[in-house]
C-alpha cells in the first residue's frame, strides 16, 4: 500500500516486528471541521466557515470510505458548492493517482499526479497512510479533514444557509442511537470484512469472519421489522452500512473469503441495499468497474495476477419489496428537488 515517512513517499510500508496477525486500520491525522460561521466544531475542534466552492473533495469511487461522503454530498445537493476530483481505481507503487482512465476527475488545485503530493504540500513533514477521503481547503492549501465519517457529519449541517438541501441525517434526538449503530457496524461490517480479507493467520481470519457473519445475521433480523437501522427515519447509519453491502457480492466475498454466505442470500439486508441503491443520486454515485477493478488488481498479495472476474451479475434496480415496512416521509421517498 506505501506509505509517507517524514514527507517522502516509500512504495513499500516498514516491517513491524511487532506487527499483529489482526489488520489494525490507521487513525486519520486530520480532524479540522467546517462549520455554518467558523465556529468550533462540535467537540471542540478548530473549524473554518463553510464557503461556496472554497472546499475540494478528493475520493475514489472505490472506497467504501470515500464512497459515504460522495453520497452525503449527492444528498445534501453540494455538487455545486464543493467540487470533486476522483483518482485512478488501481492502486500501484505510487498509491493512489489521477492517472487518466474511464472515471478519473484530475486534480484541479495543484494539478497533482499522485495523492501523497497533496498531502506532503498539507504537511511537509507527513508520516502515516495516503487515504481517501480527503477535504481541501482551497484558501489555505491544505488539507481539512480525511476522516469519513467527521466529512459526513460536516456535510450534513455546515452547509444548510449556502443552499444545502433540507435533509438531516443525524438529528438530534437519535444521535445516540446512531452513534451506537455506527460503532457496532465499523468494527464488525465496515472493518469487518477488511479483517477477515486481510488476516494473517487462520485463526485471525475465523475469528473475523465468524464475527461478520454474527453481526449480519443480527442485521438481517433486525431489518426484517423495520424499515431503517434506527426506526422508520433514514439515517447516516444507514449509508456507512451501504457502502459496504453494495460491494460484498461483486468483491468481498470472493476477494476477502467473507463467503459463508452472499448478501443475496439475506433477503431483508439485499432488498434494504436495493432501496437505498434506488434513492434519487445514489447509483450516480456507484462504479462497479472501479470497485472491482480497485480490490482485484490492487491486491496483489491476495490476487497475484490481478484478474478482474466478469461477475457477478446484479439486478440492482429490481424491486425492493420494503415499502410495506413504516417509513418516516422524507426528500428521499418523494424525488430529491
């Protein structure tokens, strides 16, 4: 994967001899916010205000991280207020790049060729992991926040008096709730699958996967009573679960042996994936090709000749059979405006 080590790109990460059989994800190093007037954020954290087109998202349509905040800037109607740029799905000796290739958006601030230069030029002195997501801010040329779920949150409120649509994803009176749902689903779903993918042992890898395939099923059985994760309300907890679900069959099944059973073989979590994937601006927001060329020819160590497989094939505008389930009206279910 590579990594920066005081500002300079090494292609190779360094040999822990600590280095655990269970895969540890890397904590993001930026956490500034953005809120309505520059005040702070709501922990306390230095923020800047919110400003049209002062603010460049950087994702790839492939990562499931990255993915969320597309999605809440498609929802919240901020295409015209905060521009995007999209690298290359492969990910080589360089990490990530805007190498051209079908989907790829170059990069427009500093016309970089590969991620790890934006984030040198954010600290020059930068040790740790080159990721995706990341929030520039353009006045100060630096980089935000690259924290996912903060970038969601952010977006969800900062930019409501610019012209954001009227849509709360995380209001206040399930706050608690979401944050709950969310814990459960990073660590067991989200991370999940990376756990059992990128195991080093078999006993790291059983342990993983068994975890996923409890917290699945527990899913599986809430949803067959009610509509969303929390209720009848739609939620942020509802799309960082998404964009895992709608990459387990093309990818993390085969890719990261979660396969003791397919996501269509869960009828209430495939049609919940269908509905939420049907949502007004959603699929806009999803490249299969990307995603299975990401995984499949990045993973060398996992897939050696980088063959991308054909399948599977998915009908994902299929009937959801979800709407006799209550459901809390909203933007979403009546045509985003």
């Amino acid at each position: 994967m590579g990594m920066m080590i005081d500002g300079q790109w090494h292609s190779k990460e360094p040999v822990s001899s600590t280095q655990s059989d269970t895969f540890q994800r890397a904590q993001s190093a930026f956490r500034d916010w953005i809120t309505a007037d520059g005040g702070p954020g709501p922990n306390g954290q230095a923020a800047q205000p919110a400003q049209a087109n002062r603010y460049h998202l950087y994702v790839s349509l492939a990562c499931p991280w990255a993915h969320r905040t597309l999605i809440m800037r498609e929802l919240k109607g901020l295409q015209k207020l905060i521009s995007v740029s999209v690298v290359n799905p492969i990910m080589g000796d360089q990490g990530w790049t805007f190498e051209p290739a079908e989907g790829v958006v170059p990069d427009p601030v500093m016309d970089a060729q590969f991620l790890h230069q934006l984030y040198a030029k954010a600290d020059p002195q930068f040790t740790g992991r080159i990721t995706v997501p990341v929030l520039w801010d353009k006045q100060r040329g630096t980089i935000i926040n690259n924290e996912s779920s903060e970038i969601m949150r952010i977006f969800n409120s900062a930019f409501d008096t610019l012209g954001a649509r009227s849509l709360d994803m995380a209001p206040a009176e399930l706050l608690g709730e979401i944050d709950k749902i969310n814990a459960h689903v990073y660590d067991t779903v989200n991370n999940g699958v990376y756990k059992a993918g990128f195991a080093r042992s078999q006993a790291a890898y059983d342990t993983a996967v068994h975890t996923l395939f409890d917290s699945l099923d527990g899913l599986e059985a809430r949803l067959s009573q009610q509509r969303y994760l929390t209720g009848t309300q739609l939620t942020e907890a509802d799309w960082r679960l998404f964009t895992t679900l709608i990459r387990f069959d093309p990818v993390y099944v085969g890719h990261f042996k979660c396969n003791l059973r397919r996501l269509i073989d869960y009828p209430n979590l495939w049609n919940y994936m269908l509905e939420l994937y049907q949502m007004p601006g959603v699929a806009s927001t999803v490249s299969l090709d990307h995603i299975k060329t990401h995984y499949y020819s990045s993973h060398r160590h996992l897939n050696p000749t980088g063959i991308v497989p054909a399948g599977p094939v998915l009908d994902l505008n299929g009937p959801h059979g979800r709407g006799h389930l209550p459901v809390q009206p909203g933007p979403l279910h009546i045509g985003l405006q």
